[in-house]
C-alpha cells in the first residue's frame, strides 16, 4: 500500500512540473493598424457585403478596411 501512494505522488509531482512549462501572457493581441477603407454602397442599399468569398456581417452602404 505505501508504494501505490508513493507511485500517485511521484505521478503527480511529474505532472505539476510538466504543466508548468507554459508561457503565459497577459498582453492583448494586437490587430494590424488599416492602411484605408473602402466604402461600398449598392442601389437598392443593403445587399450583403462579401468579403473574399465570405460574409462580412456588414450590409450596403458602409466600408471595409485595408490591411496590408
């Protein structure tokens, strides 16, 4: 019985120092700064703007931004 607890021990302390080998970051991840924008509108207003094949969630008129 002593060795089983020593084995669950051991497995544990093994496991602590494995979970510890992570960076961890606090800083927000940064978007690139838009280098222009598009506007697009469209007669009649609120077709679906598509961007690069897919949705974009945004309706005519109303502008997309350039990033490089």
């Amino acid at each position: 019985m002593k060795s089983v607890s020593t084995y669950v021990v051991i497995g544990f302390l093994i496991f602590q120092l494995v979970s510890c080998e992570q960076e961890v970051s606090v800083t927000p991840p940064t978007t690139p700064e838009p280098i222009g924008y598009i506007y697009i509108e469209s007669d009649p207003p609120g077709a679906k703007i598509y961007e690069n094949g897919k949705n974009s969630g945004k309706y005519t008129p109303n502008s997309l931004s350039l990033n490089s």
